[in-house]
C-alpha cells in the first residue's frame, strides 16, 4: 500500500527529510513563543533552501539570497501605497529570474525564488495584527527573516566544508558564491524577458487598480507560466489550472468538515510550503498546495470565496502571462522575419 501510494505521488524523501530539518528551528520557535510569525518566515527558509539545492549555492551565494529576498521584500512593501512604483517593482523582479536563467539555466530557482517570497510576503504583511502601518511591520519583521536563513546557511556550510579540495584555502572556498564553476546551458532569455516585464506589469497593475485581494496569486501565476517556450509554457498553464480547479475545491470542502483549530492552520500551511520540494508531478504538487493554502484560509476564518480566489486568481494570471508570451513571440518571428528579408 504505502509502496503504490509512493509510486502514484512519487515522493522526494531525501529534499523532505532535508526541508523538515532546516524547517524544525521555525516550528519549533512557532510552538514555544506562540507567534504564528515564526511560520511566515518558512517561505524564506524555503525560498532559501529551494536556491541552495536547485541551482547550487555555496553559503556565501545563500547568504547574499537571503539578502537580495530582504531587500526585494521592504521594496516591494515600501511601494505599494505608490502604484506606478509597485508596478515597475514587480515586473522588474520578475524580469531578474529570467536575467538568471539567460545567463545559466541552473540559476532559474535563484531567480524564481527570490521574487516569490518577497512578492508574497509583501501582498500579506497588510493583513498582519501588529501595531503602526505595514512597512513598520514588514520591519518588525526583519530580524526574523534573518533568523530564517540560518538553518538553511548552516546547513550549507557544513556541506561545503567537506566538498574543500587539499590544494584551495578555507577562505577562498566559503568565498565561493556557487558550488559550480563554470557555465552551463543557457536559455534564450530576450523574449521571456520580454514578455514577462509586460505582463507582470500589467496584471499588477490590474491588481492595484481594482484592489483585488489576495492578488499575489495572479501576479506570481502571470510570471510562472512564462517558460521561454510555448510548449512548456502551456504545460505549465494546464497543470496549474488542473490543481486549481481540483485542490481549491477539495480545501474548501475539507475546511467546511475538520474542525478550526490554530495547530491546523500552522500545519496546513506548513504542508503547504513542503509540497515545494517533496512532491511531484508538478500539477499534483500544485493541486496539494492549493487545497493546502484553501484549507489555511478555511481555518483562519475567511469565506470560501476567499479561497476560491486562489482558483480564480491562478486562471486568470496564467491565461494573461501565456497570451502575452504567445504574442511576444509572433512579434518577435514578424520582426526576425522582416530582417531577413532586408538583408535579402
């Protein structure tokens, strides 16, 4: 039985057993003190955790993660009350994690990863129960993102010192920011880049406009479906859809049966932020999260409108980004072919 449910899931062990390890101080911390904040720093220490594994950082390259997460974060929390600002702040963010990607495929996560946990983190911290404004509690909020880091540096730095060779100092190998030297394959990144500036822009634009709740989901959906290529692109438009249709609904109803308790709020949205990393195919992982982060909002009391937001906002912002990518790139083969037929 677990043999066949593994198989149908096809569950990462080690990066779970890995991500629960660098996960457990903020648990822990969350249990002792009381304070939900410890659990909302769990986005960086995996945002951090995903960058280190996937696209290979050395502690050095963790540590100047974690700070380009910071500063991307009370960026964005300082120019939301500006929307022009706002605007250009997510869409040049998005824009690096395709910048990244040109340069090298591996760094793709860095990339993703920096965006996700600052734009999320900054669209929530208005909601957060603390005393002044949000950017006063974004800053209230620092001195735990820095202690988010640090499993997740920790547990870098121990690794790294054992992949030192003999004939390298100590000090020139932790000065190293990734684990890999040279180049590998790069993407074609122009028309991603492209394609992505306009069309995060304009769904955070829309989200500013109308005031739209919870409009991180559609911003960060706009940019996730745009892959560089229309094939991969509209794989990922049809996974996302499917866990969202699927996982939303599913949250909504479990919600409505299990009874609401603070302990089932942390440990939805702490499965919620482990199916990053420990579960696959991707639209299953997908569909868990979004039947995971339904079920938080069910337990922390809001309407199951609310949650079917999560649907809604993941269609829509997909649907943007995938047809602002498909007519980035008839443009583009308009324009190479016009150039073509100058040289001609």
């Amino acid at each position: 039985m677990i043999s066949a449910w593994d198989d149908a899931i096809d569950l990462d062990h080690v990066a779970a057993t890995r991500a629960v390890i660098v996960l457990m101080p903020l648990v822990l911390l969350a249990m002792i003190s009381g304070d939900g904040i410890w659990l909302r720093a769990a986005l960086v220490t995996i945002s951090t955790f995903i960058a280190m594994e996937r696209s290979g950082l050395a502690p050095l390259g963790t540590l100047l993660h974690g700070a380009a997460i910071i500063v991307s974060y009370l960026a964005l929390l300082a120019t939301q009350t500006a929307e022009p600002l706002f605007v250009a702040g997510c869409a040049m963010l998005a824009a690096a994690s395709i910048l990244f990607s040109g340069w090298d495929a591996r760094l793709r996560s860095l990339g993703n990863f920096t965006f996700i946990p600052a734009l999320y983190l900054a669209c929530e911290t208005e909601e957060w129960r603390g005393p002044g404004n949000q950017l006063h509690r974004g800053i209230h909020f620092l001195p735990v993102m820095v202690l988010a880091i640090l499993p997740v540096l920790v547990m870098s730095a121990l690794e790294h010192r054992n992949t030192r060779p003999l004939h390298v100092s100590r000090l020139r190998h932790f000065r190293a920011v990734l684990c890999w030297a040279e180049r590998n394959e790069s993407i074609p990144y122009i028309e991603a880049l492209v394609a992505t500036a306009l069309a995060v822009g304009l769904v955070a634009h829309t989200v500013m406009v109308w005031r739209l709740d919870q409009g991180q989901w559609m911003i960060w959906s706009t940019a996730s479906v745009i892959t560089g290529d229309l094939t991969s692109g509209r794989q990922k438009l049809r996974d996302r859809t499917v866990g969202a249709l699927v996982g939303v609904p599913a949250g909504i109803g479990t919600g409505i049966f299990l009874p609401h308790s603070t302990f089932a709020y942390d440990l939805a949205l702490l499965v919620a932020v482990l199916t990053l990393v420990a579960v696959r195919p991707y639209v299953l992982a997908f569909g868990l999260r979004c039947t995971c982060v339904a079920l938080a909002l069910m337990f922390a009391g809001h309407s199951s409108g609310m949650a079917a937001e999560r649907a809604s906002h993941v269609i829509l912002g997909g649907l943007v980004g995938f047809t602002v990518m498909y007519a980035v790139r008839v443009v583009a083969v308009q324009i190479r072919r016009a150039a073509r037929g100058f040289e001609v």
